[in-house]
C-alpha cells in the first residue's frame, strides 16, 4: 500500500511497526502498533485476525518479511510501500515518544 493510501484508511487498519525501539521513539505513524520484528513470534497473539493489517518498517524491506509470514499464517497484511521513508517524503504526520512531531532514524 501506499503511504498516502494508509493514511486515508488509518482508522480501519490495524497499522503494525516492526522496527527497533530506537526507531520508534524517533517517529511513527500515530495509533500505529509497536511490535519489533524479533519479537514477533512471542507476541502474535497481539495481533488481530480478523482485521486488515498493514506491516511498516523503515524502507520496506523487513516489514515485507513479516507481511509474508503473516498472510501465510492466516493473517490479512499488507506492506507499506517504501516505509517510513516514503511515510516521510510524502509529508504526513509522524510522532515521536512524547506525541510530539517526529522523525525517520
């Protein structure tokens, strides 16, 4: 998907980031769910199943990974294109650990 597309369909995706802390402290999409790709397994069960998922990293790469582990594991997900890179280029709104704007690390 898009950046702009999850953006305009924010409120009915469930919108998971999978990357490091220190990346999500810096910035993120607001609502956006924190669950960082090494942790996955243990925490799948955060996940809900019966909503369209939409995966976030930095550029696309991991959360293309966990995209494909999660549809072949029953799950309805799609990659944001371009990550939070494209998120930021596309100038839409990102917030760091205290609510306030944030950036790409």
């Amino acid at each position: 998907m898009l950046p702009t597309e999850v953006a305009d369909q924010r409120d009915d995706l469930f919108i998971l980031d999978v990357r490091e802390d220190e990346e999500w402290e810096a910035g993120r999409i607001d609502g956006a769910v924190h669950i960082p790709m090494g942790e996955l397994n243990a925490r799948i069960a955060e996940i809900p199943q019966d909503e369209p998922i939409v995966c976030v990293c930095r550029s696309g790469g991991r959360s293309g990974a966990v995209t494909d582990a999660l549809n072949r594991a029953g799950f309805h997900a799609a990659n944001m294109d371009g990550g939070m890179h494209a998120w930021e280029s596309a100038d839409l709104t990102m917030v760091d650990e205290n609510g306030e704007g944030g950036w790409v690390a």
